[in-house]
C-alpha cells in the first residue's frame, strides 16, 4: 500500500467518515477557509489513480467511496512508523508512547486492562 501525503489523508478522513459522497460532500467537510473545489478535486484523482478511492458515475457526476478502509490503513502506518522509529519493535513503540503521550492515570489503567484481556485471549487460544 502507497503512503499517502497529509492532503490525501485529508480526503480519506473525510471520505471515510461519509462513507459515499460526491465531490461537494467531500469538500463541504473542510472548516473554512476550505482549499478550492479544483484542488481537492486533483487529489481525488490521485487517491482513485492511488487505488484508494472508487467511484461510480450518476450522469456527469462521481460518487465516490474508499476502497481501503480506515482501519488497514491506520495497521499499515503503524507498522511503518514502528519499523521506520523503533527497529521494528512494538515494545520500544509501546514504550515511547506510554511515557511520551502524557496519558492520565486512569488512561494507563485502561490500556493495561486492554494488554490484560489480549493476554488472556492469546493463552485462551493457544
């Protein structure tokens, strides 16, 4: 999977959070001052070229919908970030991000019961 810039992950965020949209829909998420129609329209082109947005034409128009879910996105920059930053360690990642995150205590506790119960699931399982 293609990394994506920070004006393509823009667009996804928005096209993930509609689901199915046309152009306009897209656009009408941005806060003022929007960027121009024609600009987040070029990178709609890239991302559908990119194999991350389909489409399907009603008359002269597209409705767009993504093809790679938030979610296999999100695992694959994870991974990324990990191999490139932390030697491919999800330890040293876990490390880095429980003391640089300023997570509140109750926070803490509630990653440590979800490491808890993933614990328990993978002895449950084998």
């Amino acid at each position: 999977m293609k990394a994506l810039t920070k004006a393509e992950e823009q667009v996804m965020k928005y096209l993930w959070e509609l689901e199915k949209g046309y152009l306009k829909d897209i656009v009408a998420q941005y806060p003022d001052p929007a960027p121009a129609y024609t600009t987040v329209s070029t990178v709609v082109n890239v991302l559908v070229k990119k194999g991350f947005i389909g489409f399907e034409t009603h008359g002269k128009s597209k409705e767009y919908y993504p093809l790679v879910a938030k979610e296999a996105y999100a695992k694959e920059s994870l991974q990324g970030i990990v191999h490139t930053f932390f030697n491919d360690s999800p330890k040293q990642f876990a490390s880095f991000f429980t003391q640089e995150s300023e997570l509140s205590v109750e926070e803490l506790k509630e990653l440590q019961d979800m490491i808890a119960a993933e614990i328990k699931k993978q002895q449950d399982n084998g």
